[in-house]
C-alpha cells in the first residue's frame, strides 16, 4: 500500500519513515532536497502550495492514505505572517482533503494541544477547541476542513512531541538542548506551561497505524504524564545526567513579542490507548525510547 507523507524531512515524519519503511511504499514530499537516503523510499522536491504540482504527484501516486505533517509550525512566526501561515496551515490541507475526497485516499492530518486555551487542562476529544494564536486558529480552521471531507478521516492532535531526530534535521527542542547542556549553558523552560509531552518514536508508529486502521475521527496523541516543560526538561536533564541547575524558569507569557500560549493544554489519551495497538508512554519511558531506538 502507498503512504505520501508530507513535511518529509520534518521532525515528526522521520519517526513516521522509520515505521513505515518495509511495511508501506512510502512517498514524500517536503520543499527542500531530502537529507535522507533510504532506497525504498521515494522523494518529492515540491512547495504544496503549487497546486498543479501537487494534483500531478498525488494523481502519479494515487496513495491509499495521507499523513500530513507539513506545516507552519512555528507558533511566533504565524503571528507575524499571518497571510502565509494560513495559505499553508489550512490552504494546503484544504487542498490535499479535496485530493483525498477526491480519490478516497485516508487522511492523517497533525494538529495540535495548542488548540485549546489552556484554561481546563486533561482535554478530551469532544472537549471545544478555543484557539488563543493564529497558528492554532489556522489548525481548527484546518481541522474542520479534514472532518467535514470524510468520516475515515483523522484528526490527530499532537502534545508536545519529545525527542530526537530519527532521521534528517527536523526542529527538536531535546536535541537543542542536550547541545546546551553539554556546553555547560543555562536553558530557560516555561513553568506556566503544562503539557503532556509524547516521544516521537511512539508517535511516528501511532501516526502509522492509524493510516491503516479504520479509526475516522479526531484522536488525542499525547503522553500519560502531565507536566509542566519546566520541571520536565530539569526531569530528562537529571536522567541525562546533566545538572537540573542548568535549567531555569520561565513564563512564555510574559515575554514581550511572543504569541500567547495555553497555559494548561494537557490532553487525555484514553481514547488512544483504547482504540490503538501502539502504547502511549510514560515521560520516562518515552526518554529511554527515543535515546535507544535505532531504525
Ligand atoms: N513538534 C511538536 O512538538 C508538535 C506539536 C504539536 C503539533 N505538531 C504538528 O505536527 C506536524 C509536524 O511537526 P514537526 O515538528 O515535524 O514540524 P517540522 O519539523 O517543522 O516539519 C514540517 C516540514 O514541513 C515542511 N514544509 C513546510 N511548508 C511546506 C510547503 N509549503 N511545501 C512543502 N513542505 C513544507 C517544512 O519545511 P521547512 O522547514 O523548509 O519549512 C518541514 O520540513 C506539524 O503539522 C505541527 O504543526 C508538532
């Protein structure tokens, strides 16, 4: 079965290439040249925004599911580049939920905790998203779009998503800050920030099953410890065996120029471990497995 998986060289999809690859004829596009090289899998060098290009390649391939993780996903920058953020964040899953329709192809589409306003905390999936950021308004937007084309569609909202890079680059904060730690430098974590933070690795095989399996719907993906990225980042620096002193605290919401963040966006994941053969893990457990996990 074919998997096209946009953002390619992304954080996320590696971990989604890693669980695919032997399994799916894996498919990907992403705007810049792929770092990766795998035989098996195929690469795209496109911008979704063209429109042409992208109805040629999904027709090409005609894929029998989509995940879709491309995006904007810096929260600051769709503040301040709020036509581009939704052209990308909701243009171009609108126009790969119209391919999908189109074709009957499954869609995947990554949204995120961040839909919430933060207020209630342990969100469930029929709790009401309340954006309080334009990259969160562009994701509800997008989100309602992927539901409204087909009821085998998923909408997965990713906690904060923990750990290491399984391939390419791709934008993670553990491995940024191991970098610092090792230097010896401080790095400031916000406090007012409770999360329910979810490793990449059980993510990538979660995202994965779920474009085989015939769950439609919106789904929670996030860990089973709630916590605020404070204490968790001085948590993995003290299992890293780095000093726990090196971080220190900080209020996201009190910085001048930053979009406003929830504060408590910690979601449930009963329904994951319901309804999925991947387990959702622990903060620890999900430490071990993404320092470990070789492909
Ligand atoms: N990481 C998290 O903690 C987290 C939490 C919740 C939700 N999510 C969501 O999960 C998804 C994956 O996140 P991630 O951390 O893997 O993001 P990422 O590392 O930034 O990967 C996104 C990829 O999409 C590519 N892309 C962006 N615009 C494109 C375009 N117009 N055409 C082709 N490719 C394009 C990016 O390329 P460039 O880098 O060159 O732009 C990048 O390679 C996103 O939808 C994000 O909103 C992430």
């Amino acid at each position: 079965m074919k998997l096209l998986l946009t953002g390619f060289n992304g954080f996320v999809a590696g971990s989604v290439i890693a669980h695919a690859k032997g399994k799916w004829e894996v498919h990907g596009i992403d705007i810049a040249e792929s770092p990766v090289n795998e035989p098996t899998v195929f690469y795209h060098t496109m911008d979704l925004l063209n429109d042409q290009k992208l109805t040629d390649i999904f027709n090409e391939i005609r894929p029998y599911a989509v995940i879709h993780t491309a995006a904007m996903a810096n929260i600051d920058l769709c503040q301040n580049n709020q036509e581009r953020a939704e052209q990308v964040n909701t243009g171009i899953t609108k126009a790969i939920a119209r391919l999908c329709q189109e074709s009957g192809a499954k869609m995947i589409f990554c949204s995120t905790d961040t839909v919430f306003d933060g207020k209630k905390g342990n969100y469930t999936e029929t709790d009401a998203p309340h954006p309080v950021n334009f990259y969160a308004e562009t994701k509800v937007k997008a989100e309602q779009i992927v539901l409204s084309a087909s009821n085998n569609n998923v909408v997965a909202r990713l906690s904060l998503v923990m750990g290491l890079p399984v391939m390419g680059q791709g934008n993670s904060f553990l491995a940024d800050t191991i970098e610092k730690l090792k230097m010896g430098v401080q790095v400031p974590f916000p406090a007012n920030e409770i999360r329910t933070p979810l490793d990449v690795i059980t993510l990538g095989s979660a995202l994965v099953e779920l474009a085989g399996n015939q769950y439609g719907g919106i789904i929670h993906l996030a860990g089973s410890t709630k916590i605020n990225r404070y204490e968790m980042a001085r948590a993995i620096a003290t299992t890293l065996g780095y000093s726990p002193e090196l971080i220190i605290s900080s209020d996201s919401n009190a910085m001048e120029g930053r979009a406003p963040r929830p504060n408590d966006a910690s979601m449930d994941n009963s329904l994951a471990k319901k309804i999925l053969k991947t387990p959702m893990r622990t903060l620890s457990e999900g430490l071990e497995l993404t320092m470990n996990f070789k492909i």
